[in-house]
C-alpha cells in the first residue's frame, strides 16, 4: 500500500497517517518529494484495505501496489535519491568517482593511491579492509587495521570512506571507522546484513550479485529501505556469464532497467565488470554514457605487487587520463539525464 498525501498536507496529516499505520502494527515510510509527500507501508503480508486511509485528512490516493517491491520504487518517490555523505552527493548533478585500491595493504600504499585519487577531484576513497576472497588462502585484508589506515586518509585528504562490511560485526567496524558501508556482490542476498545495515545511519552501497536478476538486486535494496535506511547506491559490477575474455559481463543495460523503475542512483564497477586494466578504461566512458550516476574504480600506485586483483587495477596515471576523460563525457550527457 502506498498512500500518496495531497500537495498541501501539513506535517500533523502525514504524522496522522503514519500513527494509524502503526495501529496496524505496520510501519510507514515518509518519503518527501518536491511535489508531494508519499507513504509506502511495509510489514503486512496481505493486502492492506486502502479504507483505512482514504478519508483521512491530507490523503489523496491509497494505492495497492502489485510489484514485488515497495520502496525503491519510482511510485513512492518520483524524485531520484539523492545520497549525502558529509558534503559529496552521489546521484546528484555531479558524477561520483570512487578510487582506490581493491584492498589496503599497507600504510605507504594505501596513501600513494590516497594523494593520487584526492588530486583528482574524486571525493571518495575506497579499499578493503576485510576481503571476501575465492580461496580461503588468498589475502583476507588487514582487518581493523586497514580501517584504522582508511580513517587516516579520511582525516589527511578529507575523501569520504567507502569500504566492504562481510558480515554484521563488519558493519559495526565500518560505522566506527568508515563513511559508506559497501555490500559486496558474494553477499547480496545475506539477509541478516542487508538488514544489519538498512539499520546503520551510514549510506550502503549495494553491489548486484554474480548471478542476481535485477528483481532479485533490487529486492535486495529493498531490505535495506524496509529497515529504515534510504540512503543506498546501486552498483553493476557485472554478471557470470559463459563469456571467456572477461572477468564478468558489465551489464550496462541495467543502468536504464534500474532508472525506468527505481529512484535510487546506480553506479558502474568497469573494474570488476571486466577483470582487465585495458578493458576498465573503455567501459568507465560507456558506464558514464549510459547514465550512471558514478564510478567505483580500482587503483595501485604498482599493480604488477597488488595482493588482490593486479589485473584489473589501473596505474595512477591511467587512472587520472580515465578522470578526464569520463568528467568529459558526464558534462555532454549530464543535460539528457536529466530529462
Ligand atoms: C571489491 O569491490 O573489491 C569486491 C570484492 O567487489 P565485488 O563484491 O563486486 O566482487
Ligand atoms: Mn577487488
């Protein structure tokens, strides 16, 4: 059920509406626009009679939603989400870039990378402290201590911290130490963590899974939004396909599927989504062409020593000609994406 309020309600008939949906035993989600206020309710398994709301005062409509999902939807909010970290926007005008290095490895490396993603412009630094590796014999991350390395970056070049939680004392760490709480795509569908984070205040930033239909990825952001947290990223980081000269299959058609139907802003992972450095460049200009509100990019100030993911990692100077290059292509489509 969705309850849309007439453009003039006051805060007393939305606050009204919400207690009569918590009479009910369900929970109400404002959701202010810029025309009007929408309510969506969760927590029902039936259906809910709209006869409960129709003839309150400040209520419109009381619309039964048939789709799967409830929140994430252009229906209650027809304005996109905009995600704040401190000053920086992700899903705003300005492209968001997001570099660093797969994992923090150690202090020397990590603020190589630091100084050169800062230099850029970019406002966000992401790197691993806990990594969710194939092998259990592969480099698991530094742990606490690449956390407390990031919130050194955090308070030296003032870029906003983007980092993996695997599990649920993972997100308790990141709240300690980091700015976005990043939800790999092994753990898309760990449902006790995407509801661990929809109660954190930090923003989640909700990679697709390796094999997720975007029904399934957005029914995953939706267990954050059900919890309470609105602020989430989207991010297509590519599918297993049976493609053999790449990592994973970028799915870049995502990016319009998740805009005909969801507020929330998407960002692309051409690291990840190609697993090749000379591949990442060329698919960061389509993921920026297609629309994407960002990028989450790999760097390593020496790739050819990265204890995770070398190949697909950009060098410094590869990385600052990509900057350019996509802040290029933003600027001419950004008026498009718009209407
Ligand atoms: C990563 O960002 O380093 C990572 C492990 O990503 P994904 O969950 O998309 O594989
Ligand atoms: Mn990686």
């Amino acid at each position: 059920m969705l309850i849309v309020m007439k453009a003039d309600a006051t805060e007393a008939e939305v606050s009204g509406v919400v207690a009569i949906i918590q009479e009910l035993g369900l929970k109400g989600h404002v959701m202010p626009g810029a025309t009007r206020t929408a309510i969506g309710i969760t927590g029902n398994q039936g259906a809910v009679d709209p006869s409960h709301f129709e003839n309150l005062a400040g209520v419109a409509e009381a619309i039964r939603v048939s789709k799967p999902y409830k929140l994430i939807t252009l229906d209650l909010r027809p304005d996109k989400t905009v995600v704040r970290v401190g000053d920086a926007t992700i899903g705003g005008d300005e492209l968001a870039i997001i570099a660093g290095p797969c994992a923090i490895e150690s202090r020397a490396q990590a603020f190589a990378i630091a100084e050169a993603v800062r230099r850029s412009g970019a406002r966000f630094f992401r790197g691993g402290a806990f990594k969710p590796r194939t092998s259990p014999y592969a480099f698991q991350g530094l742990g606490e201590e690449g956390l407390k390395l990031l919130a050194e970056i955090r308070d030296t070049y003032g870029l906003k911290i983007v980092t993996e939680a695997l599990d649920e004392p993972g997100v308790d760490l990141v709240e300690k130490y980091g700015d976005v709480i990043q939800i790999g795509a092994r753990n898309m569908q760990n449902f006790t963590l995407l509801r661990r984070a929809g109660r954190s205040s930090l923003p989640v930033l909700l990679k697709r899974g390796l094999s997720a239909t975007l029904d399934e990825w957005l029914l995953a952001a939706e267990y954050i939004m059900a919890e309470g947290n609105y602020q989430i990223i989207l991010c297509e980081r590519g599918i297993r396909t049976f493609a053999q000269h790449t990592r994973n299959t970028l799915d870049l058609a995502a990016i319009p599927a998740v805009r005909r139907v969801s507020h929330l802003p998407v960002i692309v992972d051409p690291s990840h989504g190609t697993g090749k450095n000379f591949m990442v460049t060329p698919l960061a200009r389509s993921g920026v062409a297609v629309g994407a509100d960002g990028l989450i990019v790999e760097v390593h100030d020496q790739p050819e020593h990265a204890l995770s993911d070398g190949a697909q990692a950009l060098t410094l100077g590869q990385y600052e000609q990509l900057v350019s290059e996509v802040r290029a292509i933003h600027e001419v489509i950004a008026p498009a994406a718009v209407v």
